[in-house]
C-alpha cells in the first residue's frame, strides 16, 4: 500500500542532458510514485522533449499508474537551465499545503518523506532539509544494473549506499516547504540565472526572515551523473553567469531581514504570479 502523502507537491524541473541523467529522473519518478500517493509536477524544459520520447513510458512500465505525475514540456534553445524561472512556474501550479522542490537525482528513506510532510502540515516548521549538515551525503557509483537492482527490490536503499562513498550535504537537493511560507518568504529567485548560489541564499534567507527551518538528520542518496555548464562545480568556469550570480549571492548574503524584506518586495518577477 501507498504511503499517503496527498497532501503534497513534488515539482521536479529537468533537462536530459545525459543518458545517466535519464536514468536519475526515471529512477526517482519510479521511487515516488510507486512508494507515495501523491502529486508530482515534472517540468522539461529543452530544444526539444527527450523525456516524453523515451523516459516516461519506463516509468508507466515499472509503475503502471502513473496518474499522479503531470508532466510539463516548454520548448527552449536557451543554453542556460534557468533552473528557478522554472520551480516557481510549477509552484503556482500547486494547491497543497507542502510543496517539496526536488532535484531529479537524489532519494532517501520512505519514513522521512512523511515526517517532514507531517511536520509542515501539523504547524511545527515552515521549510525542512530532509538530511543532516555535514557528512550526510552518500554520492551513488549509479549504473543500470545498480539502479534495476534497487527498484526490483523494493527500494531497498541499502543497495545504492553499498556502491556509495560519504561526502558532505549542503543546502541544495531537497526542499519541503510550506506553500503559503514559499510564497511570502519570495519564491525562488529568478535574479539568479541558471546554475548558482541560490542554494545557499534560500537557506540564509528564509532564516533571515524568521521562518522557522529545520533538519531531519538523516542520509540522502545523491546518484551522481556527468555534469556539464548548468551543473555545479562545472558551472564556476562554463557558466555565462556564474560571476554575476555570485555577486548577487554576496550582497544578499549580508542583509538584515529588514533589507531583504525590502529587496524582496521590489522583484518585479514576483508581479507574475499575484
């Protein structure tokens, strides 16, 4: 029986790079919607669909039903990912009160997916990292084999970790946040394009503005994949943007909270979504 998580968005943006990052987003899609009753908002946006073609007929075949997924392409040629434009056109499309923003490449235990929901949902926090700071990260040697494993066992995620070694985690991946809190604290920030900081500045900032952010101190499994200009730490020398994004990073990193209400209230990208 499905883990009843009704009450709960997944907005998952992609861009099929590679055919390990194929192989990421079918396995994740597979976890979540064979584990969770749920919603999931995938958005691709690219040249043109790769995933439709090829990936989501996979996960009808391992799942069967995959009414719960609702799958978005926007045709792009822009060579930058602008991974937060993106996030915050899938989080206008949601109406549950916990909305999780959700990296294609990244999974961990069954029981955390529902703690963190519950905790946001029963009024204890406003935005939860569902893994601990520090060396909470098991970065996955992922093949097919590794990956078919996993899935025809049940998930059993001791099988991905087997093939792991421990690195740190950090502030990106895995967000679950209230909706309502996701809003007011300013949605992602769309000044940063494609590849940046903005990991680190939505943490700093939501605590900044007095939200109340948490930790479940608990392993995420990273399946590592190539990366290219839109994936860090390529990105630091490939991206067209990446000073500039630092930059940005800098100067919001030192506001008060009165200063970044004040920079938060003046985004004219925010006037998109009233």
């Amino acid at each position: 029986m499905k883990r009843d998580l009704k009450d709960c968005t997944f907005i998952v943006p992609i861009r099929i790079e590679s055919s390990d990052r194929m192989r990421n987003v079918i396995t994740i899609l597979c976890y979540l919607n064979s584990n969770f009753d749920t919603n999931i908002i995938v958005k691709e946006v690219d040249k043109e669909s790769i995933f439709d073609k090829s990936g989501l007929d996979q996960v009808k075949e391992y799942c069967g039903d995959i009414s719960s997924i609702n799958y978005i392409f926007e045709q792009s040629d822009d060579p930058i990912f602008l991974r937060e434009k993106i996030l915050n056109e899938m989080l206008v499309l949601t109406k549950t009160k916990v909305v999780v923003n959700y990296d294609c490449d990244v999974v961990f235990p069954l029981y955390v997916y529902e703690e963190a929901c519950r905790k946001i949902i029963e009024g204890e926090s406003d935005m939860i990292y569902p893994y601990g700071e520090g060396p909470w990260q098991y970065r996955v040697r992922a093949t097919d084999e590794v990956v078919s494993n996993f899935l025809n066992n049940e998930c059993d995620l001791k099988i991905l970790q087997d093939v792991s070694w421990v690195d740190n985690a950090g502030a990106g991946w895995v967000q679950f946040l209230n909706r309502d809190v996701y809003f007011e604290g300013g949605m992602e920030n769309e000044n940063f394009m494609g590849s940046a900081p903005d990991d680190y500045e939505r943490e700093n900032r939501f605590k900044t503005l007095g939200y109340r952010v948490h930790r479940i101190d608990e392993f995420i499994c990273h399946l590592e994949h190539s990366r290219g200009m839109n994936s860090y730490p390529q990105s630091m020398t490939q991206h067209p943007y990446w000073d500039q994004n630092q930059k940005l990073w800098d100067y919001l990193e030192q506001c008060s909270k009165e200063e970044l209400q004040e920079y938060y209230s003046k985004q004219p990208y925010l006037n998109k979504y009233k």
